[in-house]
C-alpha cells in the first residue's frame, strides 16, 4: 500500500496521455481473463503429454488400476528397460536416423540449387516450376503408395534403406525450397554484383556469398525436414520389412501386436520424441523465423 | 554475364525435376492408370473401364467416408484458426498496457513453446496418447477426472461422438502450430496501427476484428488451405485410434482409410486408386476454391 501512494503523485501528470489507451477496456479484469485463458489453454495442450510421462513411470498394475493416479506411486524404469530390450527397437531407431539424415542431408543439397536457381535467375517456365512446388505439397500422398511400391521394386529398392530415403527427401523438398528461396531473395543482389565486379565467378558468388548467408535457412529447413521424416512411418511400413522400419512404424507394430501395454508404449512413445524435441530446444527461439521465411519474402 | 545463366538454371534443376516427375507425377499417372483395371495388387492387371468409378457411386461406405471427410474439412479449420487466431492475440496484444503500448500477456514466451510442443510428436503418437486419453473405461485418463459415480463414456466406441474425439486431437495436434504462425504474423503489424485505433477508442474486441485480422488474412488463407488438405488425410490418427479401423461400424471412415484398406486388407488395388483419383481432384478443387473465394473476399473488405 504504501508503495502505491507513493508512486501516485508521480504517475498522475501521465495519466492524462495514457486516457485514450484506458479506455480501451484494457483493465485489470481484462488481462486477468486473458491470462486465465492462456492458462487454461496450456493445461489443455500440456495435460495428455503429461498423462504419457505419467503412465510411463508406472509399473503395469497401476496403469490400469480403476481409480488412475496423478503421481506413479512406485515409479519404475521397467517400461524404458522393456522397450530397449525389444525385438528391433535399437535396429529401427539406427535405421530411422540413417534415412532421416540421408533424406535432410539430400533435400538441403538439392533444394539450396534449385532455391538458387528459382530466386536469384528469370527464366521460361520458372513460374511454372514455382506453381507445381506449391501443388505437390496439395496432393494426398496416400494414393502414391502402389505405384511408389512399383516404381522402386522395379529398381530393387523396395526393402532398402535408400529407396525410402530418396522418398522422405522427395517429401520434404517442397517445403525446403520454398523456405531457402525465401531467405535467398532477403539476400540484397548488390552483394552478388559487387563480388562479381571484384572478379568471382558466378559459382564462388553462390558458394562464398550466398551459401553462408543462408545459414539459418538451411537450419531451420534441416530441423523441419527431421521432424517430418523421423515422424513418418506409412511410406516406410508400405515399403519395407520388420528389420528396416523406424521407431514410428515399430511404435504402431507394438501397439497392435502388445494390445494394451501402455506403460512399455508410451515410454517407447518418450524415446522417439526426444531427437525432435531436442532439435526444437535448440532452435525454438528461431522457429517462427523458419516458419515465415519463405511466405513472407514471397 | 548473362551467357553463363542457363547452365547453371538446368544444373540446378535438373535433379529435383526429375525426382518429381517420377516420384509424383510418373506415380500418379500410374495411380490414374490403375484405376481403371480390377488389380488386386498380384497376378494380371487387367482393364475394366469406369467400372471402379461405378461401385464407387453406389458404394455406401465411399458417401459415409466422404461425409466425415466433408465434416473435418468444415470444422477443422473454422474451430483451429478460431482459437489460434485468438491465442495468438491474447499472446501479442492482450496483455496490460504500460505507456498506451499494447503488450502480450506475461510468460507469452513460455505459452508459445508450450503450444508449439504437440507439434512436436508426431502423429503417430498424438493418436496413440489419445486412445490412452479416451481411453473407454475408468483407467483412461478423461473417464479417470470424471467423478467415480459416473458410467464411463465410450468416446471413440461410440458411433455418435468417434468423429468428434477424432476432430478434437486433430484441432489439438494443429492448432499450436497456428498460434505460432498468427503470432509472427501479428508481430510484423505495426504497433503504431495498434495504437491509433486505441486512442481512437477502439475496444479490444475492435482491434481484433477490424485491424489484426484483415492484417493476417493473407495468413489465414494460407492456413485455411493446409487445414483443409489436413482434414482430406486424416488417414494417421483414424487408422490408429479408431475402433477397428474406421469404426464402430463405419463412423470414422474417410477417404484415405479406404484407400489404405482396399489397398491392403481387401487386395483391391484397382478400386483404392480410383478413391485416390477421386480424393486427388477434391483436394486440387479444394485448394483452387478456397484461394478464389477467399481472395475475393478480401478485395472487398
């Protein structure tokens, strides 16, 4: 109280350039209500994931007990341990990073080229290249199931680790061209005519200028397309047998051949989200940059 | 220097064409193709004209998937733009007001990581957690918060509410995504906009409606259209957490299950990619209708 009084003589000669804003129904009870809001919102979104920890922690009698817990109250390790030991698991998680690499490591390599190509050159049928990238993305992926199966089973690669990551790359493409020829068109073009007047080529332009300015481009572009392959798991089930899937499709398998092991599931649920969790607290300051990059600077 | 430009064009795009070609359009050429023969996925493919497209037609299933594909595709993006948009309004502008500049809420760092994590998970695992979640008997967590003298509610097992559990995990895997993107959006309108409405005594109810949102309808179209094609798939979480596959008895098929158990569980390729060929055109009329119309719209507002 008495820190209120005080202040108040001195807030008084404001007051009267804050009245327009006071009116606007920006009181107390409204940011009280918005607050309420945002904290209702976020045990909405925040609840079922903590319902997974919770169940994770649990030993199998408690999971299934009629009155649930909000705390295991013997917490146990038993789930991961069962999840490590289990037919595949260490095989498919070692599979999905492989293909997730291969795919991300493919798709910034082939999508910074054609990035290039579409931002810093006019050139026939440009807009039509522009157009299918944007209508790819459209297209329900699932009805591309048969004939991917016998397009690359004619190529023996059905049942490869490389047939699904040249798949995944073909997935993410899209999205990774549109956003780096977003961050490439930021790039002022007098930065490539100066280097050019001081006697680069064109391809040093592009591999000494450009590239590094891209740099978070190319990030955050990495981080979305691991996100989408390591979270993919119809093409790989489609496409290969038990011992090349990843940790998404050997999830699901579990799920119908264990029928209710809850506790062992959603720790192998935990397992597989930590790589993509991970990369998102690494980049999270970032990611709405990524995200708009390539919509704003169209 | 303009001679050196179109090798580089053709070295730089010769790949990702070609990848395309095969991988998407080679494959639904052939998609298209099969569509109009009885394969069952082994042995002769051979062609039985618009006969597919005949069953289709008469196919109650096909009209029930397509209803519920109709019902997503409504509700989806009305309710998760809705409440993204005004998320993201109460996280950018809905905070106190010190010095007449519009503010978020406190800790509006920490609501946008936390809204942003479902995205996260993937797919596969948001439909696994929420089978945990509605779960059907007094160990799932929803019927668990009810109060003990309650009957446990069926959820996904009941024919009236499976569609709606499914809506609400696609809203809730969605919509953080979107309050994510509506907030970068918000935050490049200026603040002086803001301001000017403000002392000319617009309420914050006003603000929303007659500043943010024309502001980020380029935005929301955007999001409106991927929405959509959301709700087109959808193939993910019904597969895993409806009952018995696209049950109980139908009422959570859609278009793309179809496709997947045709393909799969009744050898009927032939008859899986005409669904295919049929989602394909909607989702491509979809996507045209929603840019036209809504562009219109925002030439008269």
């Amino acid at each position: 109280m008495v820190a209120t009084t005080a202040a108040a003589p001195a807030a008084r000669p404001r007051r009267r350039v804050d009245d327009g804003v006071m009116t606007v129904g920006r009181s107390r009870a409204g940011t009280i209500a918005a607050n309420t809001i945002g904290v209702i919102f976020s045990l909405f979104m925040l609840f079922p994931v903590y319902w997974v920890l919770n169940t994770a922690f649990k030993p199998p009698t408690e999971v299934l007990a009629l009155t649930p817990t909000f705390v295991p109250t013997h917490p146990t390790f038993d789930n991961f341990l069962s999840a490590f030991k289990a037919q595949y698991f260490l095989q498919d998680m070692l599979n999905g990073l492989v293909v997730t690499l291969m795919a991300v490591a493919g798709a910034l390599v082939v999508g910074f080229l054609a990035a290039l190509a579409i931002a810093r050159f006019k050139f026939f049928g440009r807009k039509g290249i522009i157009l299918v990238i944007l209508a790819v993305q459209l297209v329900p992926f699932i009805a591309l199931l048969i004939p991917l199966f016998l397009m690359l089973q004619r190529v023996s690669l059905t049942d490869s680790l490389i047939g699904v990551s040249i798949t995944y790359l073909v997935l993410i493409l899209p999205y990774t061209v549109w956003t780096l020829r977003g961050f490439i068109s930021g790039i002022p073009r007098e930065l490539d005519e100066a280097a050019l007047i001081d006697g680069c080529t064109r391809g040093q332009v592009f591999w000494r200028i450009i590239l590094p300015l891209t740099g978070p481009g190319l990030v955050a572009t990495s981080v979305y397309g691991f996100i989408q392959a390591w979270n993919e798991f119809i093409i790989i089930n489609t496409l290969n047998s038990p011992a090349k899937q990843n940790l998404m499709a050997w999830l699901l398998q579990n799920q119908t051949t264990r029928g209710t092991a809850w506790g062992p599931l959603m720790a192998g649920a935990i397992i597989t989200s930590i790589p993509v969790v991970v990369f998102f607290l690494i980049i999270q300051r970032n990611i709405a940059t990524g995200l708009t990059a390539g919509a704003v600077k169209g | 220097m303009r001679h050196g430009k179109y090798p580089f064009i053709i070295g730089f795009l010769v790949v990702p064409v070609a990848l395309y070609c095969t991988f998407v359009v080679a494959a639904y050429l052939q998609a298209f193709q099969l569509s109009f023969t009885g394969w069952s996925g082994f042995g002769r493919i051979t062609y039985i004209g618009f006969e597919n497209f005949h069953k289709l037609w008469n196919d109650d299933l096909f009209w029930q998937s397509l209803r519920h594909n109709l019902f997503l595709l409504i509700l989806l993006p009305v309710v998760t733009v809705a409440v993204a948009l005004v998320i993201a309004f109460l996280l950018n502008v809905g905070g106190s007001s010190r010095g007449g500049q519009t503010r978020g809420v406190r800790g509006s760092k920490a609501y946008r990581i936390i809204f942003f994590f479902p995205q996260l998970l993937a797919l596969a695992i948001v439909a696994v957690i929420f089978q945990r979640v509605f779960g059907p008997d007094k160990s799932g967590m929803l019927n668990g918060l009810f109060p003990a003298s309650w009957n446990p509610w069926l959820f996904l097992a009941d024919e009236r509410w499976a569609m709606t559990c499914i809506l609400i995990v696609l809203i809730w895997q969605a919509v953080g995504f979107y309050v994510v993107l509506f907030s970068a959006g918000m935050g490049s309108i200026p603040a002086e906009i803001y301001e000017a409405a403000a002392l000319d005594g617009a309420s914050r109810i006003t603000l929303f409606f007659r500043v943010t949102i024309p502001l980020l309808w380029g935005t929301i179209q955007v999001a409106w259209v991927y929405l959509g094609i959301a709700a087109f798939d959808a193939f993910a979480v019904v597969n895993i957490m409806s009952v018995d596959r696209g049950g109980p008895n139908g009422a959570t098929s859609v278009l793309s299950l179809m496709i997947w158990r045709n393909t799969f569980e009744f050898s009927q390729v032939g008859y899986a990619s005409a669904i295919g060929v049929v989602l394909f055109f909607l989702t491509l009329t979809f996507a045209a209708l929603t840019l036209r119309v809504t562009r219109r719209e925002s030439l008269e507002a």
